[in-house]
C-alpha cells in the first residue's frame, strides 16, 4: 500500500499518548518498560516503571538488588517469570557487557526473556536500528487492513507478517514508523468496537470492505485452561502468622504464601477439615477453626485458580520445619506474596496486622 508510513506516522503525531519511555531513548528504561508491558495494560503497567525506575535508575543498581527486594516491587503485575528474568539480564549486562546495554539486535535477542518482538522494540527505539516489531496490536492492525487470513500464531503466518512488516517499515524513521503501528492498534484498531468509521485506512481497509473485522487477526490453536484448587490456611499464633517460601518451580516461584493444601477439585468442607487436621502443623496439635472464606477465581494466562482461606488459631506453640516462616504478622507486608493473597489481605484481618 503507498504511504502506509506516512499515513499511520502521521496519524499517530497527532493521537499519540504521551507515555514516559517515549521520551528517551536509554535502552535500560526502553527494556524495563518493554517487559513490565509484556502482557500488562499500559494504564496498570506505567505506575509498576516509574517505581522501578526511581528503585533502581541504572541497570546496575538493578543488578544489586536483592531477589525478595525486585519481587516485592513486582508484587500485583503478576507473571513473576518476567521479574527473575529482569533481574537474572541485568545481572549479566552488567557482568558481560560492563554495564552497557547491547546495541547489536542479535545481542539483545539473546537476553534472556527477550524475544523477537522486544528485540525489535529495544533496537528501534534505543537505537533506531530499521527492525520491524510485531505484537499483537500490529497483527491485528496488518490483518485486518490487508485482510489477511493466515492463523498469526504458526510458523507461516509469523514469517509472513514480519516481512510484511519489514517491506511497509520506514527504514529511516524505524522507531516512528514502530511507535506509530502499535499505537494505531491500541487506540483505533482496537480488537473489540475499532472506530472503523474514522479510520485513516476506511477506503483500504479490506476487512472492512468485506465484513471481516471482527473475524481477524486468525488464531489456530485454542488455549488448554486448566482448573487448580488452592486452599490457604492462615495459621496463627499469638501475634504470629505461619507463611512459606514458594520455592517449586511452578506458578508464583520465590513468592510467599500461606500453607497450601492443593486438591484436584473443589472438596466439601468435611473432606478439607480431615485433610487440615491431619497437616504437618496441626497433627496433634490444639487449634480451631475461627473462620472459612468464600471461593475466590483468580484467572491467569492458562489457569483458573479457585482459593479458599482458612483462618486457624493455634494455641500450642507451633512447630516450624520444611521451610515455613514464623512471621509477625504486622510484617506481612514485607514479603512479596501473590496478587490473590494480597487482595485477600486488604479486605481481611490477620491479627496483629
């Protein structure tokens, strides 16, 4: 299509948000910004930058930090993968490449938690190097305007669409020729009511022309959602409260939780009783049961988790092993604790806390 560049730049000079790591070109908040938006909303992911931005303004200073310290501040973005891997690649900028980020796109690439998209991000807009990037918006945005019909998520599609996107880049002006397609896809060519009526693109538009819009970008595989049953018990004692490292590797790795009694369905509380009563903490102990919480779901990328919250006073001085903390718990605060908890804990009391 002539001038899609300078349509969808200009387009976007006049409509663009005015976003912080826009406003730079250093790589390390160009890179920082670029993996807390990873599967975040701009809106929720701008407060998450601007903390680590004031935590840690050099990479360096972010490579210094204690793990607990850059997931506490990571705590309610969720996929914590994406904080051990910030963490894990600053570390090794600072070792390997004496604390300067990479400007070769193949060097970044390699970063760990770098893919191709944010490879290309990275490259173009630290260092205007003429990379397309290819996220969802800009599959949507190329689909739906050049009406294409392959599935975005195989092998031919993803080839496809990046040397289209490469062929429509304008290679002198890369990071706003990037800038411009993502944002067009975030405010116009959005994936539920676009404003097609207002489009710069109506009359080229072959989805619109063809009724298609709401029919692309094509998916082919359909995600597998699997169902887990997570029942907490906040155990207490005096003004303490029994919390454990989750050091697994699974959902939430280096977060803290309560203990976790984790069954394959949703049980009767008769059934959840004899399994609390016969746990590491409490076999042979004296407790009660002060309260039961609700069912709560808390849906993640490919899980729904279903958590209950059991709230147990002990009156025997309790055993700690296997890795379980004796913490006040006025200090729950301190520990970096999955989003399910932490909302939990906001609307309900833990004594002492």
């Amino acid at each position: 299509m002539l001038d899609f560049a300078t349509k969808i730049t200009s387009w976007y000079k006049i409509n663009k948000r005015e976003l912080p790591w826009r406003n730079t070109n250093n790589p390390y908040f160009i890179w920082l910004s670029e993996i807390i938006l990873q599967q975040t909303r701009v809106d929720q992911g701008m407060a998450f930058y601007l903390k680590f931005v004031h935590e840690f303004p050099t990479v360096k200073e972010l490579a210094n930090a204690e793990d607990e310290t850059v997931l506490r501040l990571w705590q309610g973005l969720g996929y914590y993968s994406r904080a051990r891997n910030l963490h894990f690649t600053a570390k090794l900028i600072v070792e390997n490449y004496n604390g300067v980020f990479p400007s070769d796109f193949q060097e970044i690439k390699k970063l760990k938690g770098v893919g191709e998209y944010t490879a290309a991000a990275i490259a173009s807009f630290a260092f205007n190097l003429p990379h397309a990037v290819l996220d969802g918006n800009v599959f949507r945005v190329l689909s739906r305007i050049f009406g294409i019909d392959l599935p975005i998520d195989s092998t031919k599609g993803k080839k496809y669409f990046l040397e289209l996107c490469n062929e429509l880049l304008d290679k002198k002006n890369p990071a706003l020729f990037n800038q411009a397609i993502m944002e067009f896809g975030a405010l116009q060519c959005v994936p539920k009511n676009p404003s097609c009526t207002s489009c710069i693109f109506i009359g080229n538009c072959i989805a619109f022309s063809k009724n298609k819009v709401f029919e692309l970008p094509i998916k082919s595989k359909s995600l597998v959602r699997k169902n887990r049953y997570f029942n907490y018990l906040i155990i207490t004692h005096q003004q303490n409260v029994i919390i454990k490292k989750r050091t697994e590797n699974d959902i939430w790795q280096n977060l803290y939780d309560f203990p976790l009694i984790e069954t394959e369905s949703s049980s009767d509380f008769s059934e959840l009783k004899l399994k609390i009563k016969n746990h590491d903490l409490l076999k042979n102990k004296s407790w009660s049961l002060d309260k039961v919480s609700s069912t709560v779901k808390h849906v993640l990328s490919h899980r729904d988790i279903y958590t209950s919250f059991f709230h147990i006073k002990m009156e025997d001085q309790p055993s700690i092993k296997n890795n379980y903390i004796l913490c006040q718990a006025n200090q729950l605060d301190n520990y970096g604790m999955p989003r399910v908890i932490t909302r939990y804990l906001d609307s309900n009391l833990v004594v002492g806390r």
